[in-house]
C-alpha cells in the first residue's frame, strides 16, 4: 500500500515539475497576421498551406486585397538519390529531399525579399524483395516533409513580421 501511495507522488510531483516550468509539446507558431495572398506557381503542397492557413483563421485574399503578407511561391523540387549500395551492386538506401523556394513581402516593405529556401531531408533503406511497402513508405515520407516545410514556413513568415 505505501508503495502505491509513493508512486502516485513521484508521478503528481512529475506533472507539477513538468508544467510549472512551461513544458508543452510544440505545434505550430502563433501567427500575427489576418490576411494572406498566397501568389506565384501552384505547387503540390500549395492546397495543405490554404487549408492550414485557413484553419488557424488566417484569410486568403487576392493581392489587390492589401493583405498584411505576401507569399510567391517560386518552386517545388523533390529528389532521390542513392546514398548506399549492397555488394552486388543493388540499392539499399535512398536520400530523398523535399525543397521550395518563396519569397515575401509585407505592405510596409517595398520590394519582395530575397528568395528563401526550405529544404527537408530523409534516408530510408530499400529492398527489391518489398517493392510495394517500400514505395508507400517513400510516399509517406514525401507528406512529412511537406508538412515539415509548411511548418518552417510559417515559423519563417511569423519571424518576418516581428
């Protein structure tokens, strides 16, 4: 029984310890501003940065909307290459990299930024024997470095309008 009561304290003393000294699990930076054009190609992941955007109550206006931020995206480019090969001379890891380039502009500033560029990384092994897992796995990986850089790129956006 004391032992029970015991374990109950060290875990209440943890949680108390934990949140008193400002612990929370990271998420998405607060962001300043209302209003947003989102202008230049249409990327892929172009429709997750709308849909985020929107969710945290961040509105998507045209340009001639004088909205507190401008965002061009410029460019979108995915590559894979083989980091390692067996001793047979088949592919047993792969580097896959997931990079765009934007740029910015604020009604205060005159011209755009300089261009930016967000780039997300990812080693993953490979086999023939498992094709088909193996392509999902690169598929899911591709999404989380998307997500990764709409991450990053609100992180830089938000340090832009400080």
């Amino acid at each position: 029984m004391m032992n029970t009561i015991h374990k109950k304290f060290i875990t209440l003393l943890t949680l108390v310890i934990i949140t008193s000294c400002g612990f929370h699990l990271r998420g998405m930076t607060e962001i300043s501003f209302k209003t947003v054009s989102i202008e230049g190609k249409d990327l892929s992941f172009t429709k997750n940065l709308k849909k985020t955007l929107t969710s945290n109550k961040v509105a998507i206006v045209l340009p001639t909307e004088n909205p507190e931020l401008r965002i061009e995206l410029l460019s979108e480019e995915s590559e894979k290459r083989i980091l390692s090969l067996s001793g047979q001379g088949l592919v047993r890891e792969f580097e896959i990299f997931y990079r765009i380039r934007y740029r910015i502009k604020t009604p205060d500033s005159e011209t755009w930024s300089q261009e930016n560029i967000l780039e997300s990384r990812r080693d993953y092994t490979y086999s023939d024997s498992n094709v088909i897992g193996k392509e999902e796995e690169e598929r899911q990986l591709n999404e989380s470095m998307r997500i990764e850089t709409i991450t990053n790129l609100f992180n830089q956006i938000q340090l832009s309008k400080k």
